[in-house]
C-alpha cells in the first residue's frame, strides 16, 4: 500500500548540530506540522509535531521550539 502525499510547506534550519525540516500541511480542518532533525544517527521520526487551528499560530509555535531546542550559533 502507498501512503498518499500531502500538500504542504517544508521549512529549512540550517543549524550545527544537522538540518532541521519541518513539514507544514493541513488535513481535516486543521493545521499539522512535523519537525525532523537530519543529522547521523537520527532515524526517520518527528522529533516534535504541533496542531492546530491557525497555520501562523502552528508556523509560530514550530520555529519557537526549533530556536528552543536547536538556536542560532552567535
């Protein structure tokens, strides 16, 4: 069986510990997102997924953690 494809966004950290994606889509009248860390070692899971109502809200929430969990170098 082949899982269907969702449209959506795909937003791109460049960070040192490996890239960060995160997948933005929306199903059932509601917002989704799946963050990934591309890094050796990590296998094929979300490190962390958001929902909501609002796709800003969900946009917002995702790069907070991401800046949370894997900031900028100064």
């Amino acid at each position: 069986m082949i899982a269907a494809m969702k449209t959506g966004r795909l937003l791109k950290f460049h960070r040192p510990g490996g890239e960060v994606h995160a997948y933005l889509y929306q199903e059932a009248g509601a917002v989704y997102a799946s963050v990934y860390l591309l890094a050796p070692g990590q296998g094929r899971r979300p490190v962390h997924e958001v929902s909501g109502g609002d796709s800003e809200a969900v946009e917002a929430d995702v790069r907070a953690w991401v800046e949370a969990h894997f900031p900028r170098p100064s």
